[in-house]
C-alpha cells in the first residue's frame, strides 16, 4: 500500500507540473499576451474611452465615468493587472456619489482611484 501511496504522490506531482507547463505553453501561444505593455496601456485607455462614451452608462443627460473597466481590466491576469496599474491616465476619471450607508465604502474606493492615477490630470 505505502508504495501505491508513493506512486499515487509521484504521479500527481508530474500531473501538477505538466499542468502548470500547458499553461505556461498557453500563454506563450496567446498573440496578445506577446504584445508590448505599451500597446495594451492603449489598448485598455481606448476601452475606458469607449465606456465612457458609451450611451448606455449615461443618466440625467451626464456622462458618468465607468468604474467597472479598469477594475475588470486589471483582474484578467498578473500581466494586465501590472499594465493597467502603471497606466495612471485609465484611473483618472471617476464618479463618485456619497450616501451615509456606502460612505467609507466609496471613500476607500476613490482613495485607491486617487493613488493610481498618479499625476494624470483628475475629472471627478
């Protein structure tokens, strides 16, 4: 038994390896992983341009700045997320509404905002 034991541990630690290997290989397959962090940094810039211009996000004839795309942007994978965390100018338009109940919620969320924008110019 201790051997089938030793096998069994063997044989899923190559299966652990193997796996983590096709996904490297996937990756490397994958042309837009291959594309320089400066083309996705305006990549992603366009797709926030896009957001906000998109009709469907506007309320009461105003055009609010979609929080929704950096932070999805930046929870695709590690490189993304790395691209869109030095892309300042995608985290310098926001909207912010303060009611009572969300209030610390939605002054953490524009603290955070605030740090990644860096020194790119604000529209609140």
């Amino acid at each position: 038994i201790s051997r089938f034991r030793a096998a069994i541990e063997e044989l899923e630690l190559k299966r652990t390896a193997l796996q983590s290997f096709a996904n490297t290989q996937k990756f490397l397959l994958n042309p837009i992983s291959r594309l320089p962090a400066e083309v996705l940094s305006h990549i992603f810039q366009l797709c926030v341009v896009v957001s906000w211009t998109d009709p469907d996000i506007r309320r009461d004839g105003h055009y609010y700045a979609d929080r929704k795309t950096p932070m999805a942007i930046s929870s695709v994978s590690r490189p993304w997320r790395d691209v869109a965390l030095s892309t300042p100018r995608l985290w310098s338009e926001f909207s912010l509404v303060l009611r009572p109940k969300d209030a610390k919620q939605h002054i953490a969320l524009a603290s955070m905002w605030l740090s990644r924008s860096g020194n790119s110019p604000l529209s609140i």
